[in-house]
C-alpha cells in the first residue's frame, strides 16, 4: 500500500515508494540531512516540491531542481540551492 501525506508549509511528504521525506518550512527544505534553499537563484522567487515528480520547481521561469539541489533545466542552470 502506498502512503502519501499532502504537502503542507511545516510538516512531512512521505512516500514510501522512494523513501524521501521532504519538510517544507518557510526559507528552506529538509530533505533527509540536507538543507535546501527555497528561494530560486535565477530570480528569487519560493521554489515549491513537485511531489509528483519528485523534484523543486520556480513558478516564474520554471527552474527544476532535483532532490540533491542540483539545476536540471530552466534558466537558473548550473546554479544549485544547498546550503
């Protein structure tokens, strides 16, 4: 049985499937030990988690991020958002 839990501001995504949690607080995420930045470095806007697709993405010029910080498209390439 798979388990998804909705993404709300301050608490947990799990899904069971790929192991990842993903804590979304207001400046930053939490993914496992790691500390990602929210905002984009492209132009600054709050980066959201695409539970779907598993990855960050920018609402304004559609910037994607994997699950490690990593730029995988979109205009803020090679920029990455770890702290």
């Amino acid at each position: 049985m798979d388990m998804l839990l909705h993404e709300v501001e301050g608490f947990q995504n799990q899904n069971q499937n790929n192991s990842q949690n993903v804590v979304t607080e207001d400046k930053v995420f939490k993914v496992g030990q790691m500390v990602l930045d929210r905002k984009c470095p492209h132009k600054g806007w709050k980066l959201y988690y695409n539970k779907n697709e598993n990855e960050f993405k920018c609402p304004c010029h559609h910037s994607r991020f994997n699950m490690r910080g990593d730029c995988i498209s979109g205009p803020a390439c090679p920029s990455n958002i770890r702290i």
